[in-house]
C-alpha cells in the first residue's frame, strides 16, 4: 500500500482549505454556558408496544439553533438499573464538557428494565422476539427515532456514539456491531463480550450455587451467576412453553452443556458478530474491564480484544485493577474522550460542496501516540491533498500534496507540524480533498 508524504514547504493546500475548516471549528467551540436540564420523557414504543421511559441530560446552554445540532451519547445501563440509574454518567460527561475534553453533547439513557430474573430486572438490549420483546429494535429505532424528533441532534451516524455498563456494556456493543452504519462509535464497560469460555468459566460456579451434587433443577435465585445465565437466557434462549420458568436453559440436570441450546447463544455473541463485520465498516470501538471482575468477565473481554486482532479491526482495550464496578468514573472519562473523538462534530457542513462518491476516510488509532495512520482509497485518479487543522481552523501539517492513482493509500502522521516540532495533545481534523469530494475526520493525540 503506498505511502505518501509532500515535503514540509508544501502549503497551498493548506491555505485553500483554511476557511472551510475555520468555519467549522468555530461551530466545534461556540458552545455555550449555562446550566444543564434533565428532562424524563414518555413514549409508546413500537418494538414493545408499550410506554417506555427516557432520561434526558440536555448540555449547559442548550441552544435549540445551535448550527448542526448536538452529538448523542446513548447510554445502556446495568441489570438491576433503569433510565434514573447511573447519573455518574451525567456527572463525568458535565465535567469532560466544561473542560472542553469533549464537545457539549446531549446524554440519552433509556430504561430497559422489566425482565425479572433472580437477583437481576434486565431485557439484555437485545431481541427477544418470542418472549421479552424486540429490545434491540427499541434502542435502535424507537429512541433514537423520539430523541431525534424531539431534540436538535446532530445528522446521521457521525453524531452518535452508544456505550454502557455490564449488561449494558454488552447491549452496546452488540447493537453497535450488529448496525455499525448508525453509531460512529462504541464503549462498553465490563460487558460479556465473548461466550466462548463462558461455560467453563461459569458452570462450575452456577452447580456450587445450587450445593455442588446433582442433578439438578436449575434456578435463578441460587446466586449472582446462576441468575446471569437465566437473564441471558431470557434474551438467547427463551422458550415460552417450557416450565417453570420460560426459557430454554443451556445446562442439563446432570450440569452438563446442552450444545444444541448454547448454540443459539452465540448468535448474540459480539465475538461471532465481529467476524462477520468488515474492518472498514466497523465503528470506533473502545472496551474495558477488571482483572478482579466478580463476573469473571475480564478473560471473556481478552479474548474479545484476541478475535479484533484476528479480524484487523481497530480498537482499544483497557485492562485495570479492580472490579465489576470500581473505577467507573475515571473509566468514563477515557471512554467518553475516546467516543467525542469517533464522531466528526459536523455541526456545520463545510461551505464547499462536497460531491456524493465512494470517497473514505480513516483515522487509527485514535487517541494515539507517537502516531497515528490515516487510510483513504482513491474511487478514480487524481490529485489528493490531506491536511491536519487544529481545532482552530489553522493548518498544522500537509501529509499528502499529490496525483493519486485509484485504490488504497496510506500515511502516517506522528504529532509534528510542518517545522518537525512536536504539537500538543488535544484534538486535530484531518480532511482529505480531491476533485471527487472531501472527507474529514477527527483525532486525538494525547502524550
């Protein structure tokens, strides 16, 4: 794959494309103060065909005109929470926000409670068609549908980000691989992101829940993991007809795996949906989790990370000390950098038009350092220019001033302006340019 690099006197690009970029970087800035609003909305739910509740976190000085509209964070809760659980959520983004971390944004937390199990209310986020409901379909167009139609969002895919904790961490993840086209990016915070080693890891636990001599009958309020399976069953596996409890659960009397049954759990598996999504299609994805994970999800997301690596799909993983929920705050502080970068903020179309085309754009890894590669393929030859601006619309270095041939190409940038002097971390766009069109993307470098 070629790579390309004008020399460091090479400006004009730079100089034609300033304007548009400042324009749009004013739009990035001009957010208002003020203070926040917190607003709890009903709807009917098409998917459910019940009413279902939102909470809302509206930015400090929420301007229903605010050129280009607000990026949304959708954020999943936990089992055992609801739509008013999790306000350290509201709380890290207000601070990343002040700060000017992350670009003001409106937080979405929909409920997804009401699956009783053991210890546990939860529907797993997920499409549980013949018993729990279409949970998925609900995240994906009944609330994205209301917020959208409600709130002066951000157009398309490239001003939304969904992220979660647990079982939301899961729901996430699961719903951004399986509709990488409506999220530009994904975090999921202790999430069972791989079945595979699920049972060895957990049918040892479930059988000491239930006093450790068979056979057995399994229920859910033996203990925290045997109640885990029966929430995901419920979701996987349900089965209305069966009794006493209407799912159909993947362990025999004799605590033995039921093959044919597990089977149908890994068509839920993030694992198995990674491997049938392309590099180029994926979202941004970040994911994290305790070695000390009470859930013994911390292997679950390494193996995960192992199935990425294997696919090429960019990612970053994060493995801390801790638990299931320790640390959440500052974890939400990487994850919620990490999704601000993922989406391009296009809160103003640049003045320039930009031609329909086959024109792509990628940046990974990002946050990143020394550096980071930007991939971009050529639909037709022609001269191609890339340019990093800084997020005050000033040119920072020009990485590609050149005739291109048609396909693939790629350049590295490693945080250094056109005098070789290292730049500070922050947030830089990176806009590609040729006759076709122009794309831009966001990224962020951090030291």
């Amino acid at each position: 794959m070629p790579t390309h690099r004008p020399s460091r006197s090479a400006r004009p690009l730079a100089r034609r494309a300033a304007l548009a970029v400042s324009c749009l970087a004013l739009a990035v800035l001009g957010a208002s103060a003020g203070a926040d609003t917190i607003e709890t909305i009903s709807f009917e739910s098409r998917s459910l065909d019940e009413v279902r509740w939102i909470q809302v976190v509206l930015p400090d000085g929420y301007d229903p005109e605010r050129p280009g509209g607000y990026p949304v964070y959708y954020f999943l809760h936990g089992a055992g929470s609801d739509h008013t659980s999790y306000g350290i959520v509201r709380d890290v983004l207000n601070g990343e926000i002040a700060t000017g971390h992350v670009e003001p944004a409106i937080l979405v937390k929909p409920d997804d409670s009401g699956c009783p199990w053991g210890q546990f209310t939860g529907c797993n986020w997920t499409n549980s068609p013949d018993l729990q409901g279409m949970h998925e379909d609900y995240v994906v167009e009944d609330v994205i549908t209301e917020i959208e139609s409600r709130y002066h969002t951000a157009p398309g895919a490239a001003g939304r980000v969904i992220l979660g904790h647990s079982m939301g961490g899961f729901g996430a993840m699961h719903i951004a691989l399986r509709h990488p086209d409506v999220f530009a990016g994904v975090a999921s915070h202790s999430g069972y992101l791989s079945f595979a080693g699920l049972a060895e890891l957990h049918v040892p636990r479930i059988i000491a829940e239930h006093g450790g001599s068979g056979p057995w009958q399994w229920t859910p309020d033996a203990g925290m993991i045997s109640a885990l399976w029966f929430l995901m069953a419920g979701a996987f596996s349900p089965d209305p007809n069966a009794s006493p409890l209407p799912v159909d659960f993947p362990l025999s009397p004799a605590g033995t795996v039921r093959p044919f049954v597990f089977a149908r759990w890994f068509d839920h598996d993030p694992v198995t949906l990674a491997q049938a999504l392309s590099p180029q299609d994926a979202p941004a994805i970040y994911f994290d989790c305790g070695t000390s994970d009470e859930f013994d999800f911390h292997p679950l997301n390494e193996a995960f990370a192992v199935a990425l690596d294997d696919r090429e799909i960019p990612h970053t993983w994060r493995s801390f000390d801790g638990a299931h929920g320790d640390r959440l705050a500052e974890r939400l502080v990487t994850s919620l950098r990490f999704l601000d970068t993922a989406m391009l903020h296009e809160a103003v179309a640049s003045p320039e038009p930009v031609a329909p085309s086959t024109l792509t754009l990628q940046a990974a890894p990002s946050p990143f350092n020394p550096r980071t590669t930007i991939r971009f393929e050529m639909p037709v030859a022609g001269h191609a220019g890339i340019v990093v601006y800084d997020l005050r619309g000033s040119p920072v270095e020009v990485l590609v001033d050149d005739v291109m041939p048609p396909g693939p190409h790629a350049v590295d940038w490693d945080g250094t302006d056109t005098n070789g002097r290292a730049v500070p971390s922050g947030h830089y766009l990176v806009r590609l340019e040729t006759a076709d069109g122009m794309a831009m993307r966001k990224v962020a470098l951090i030291r």
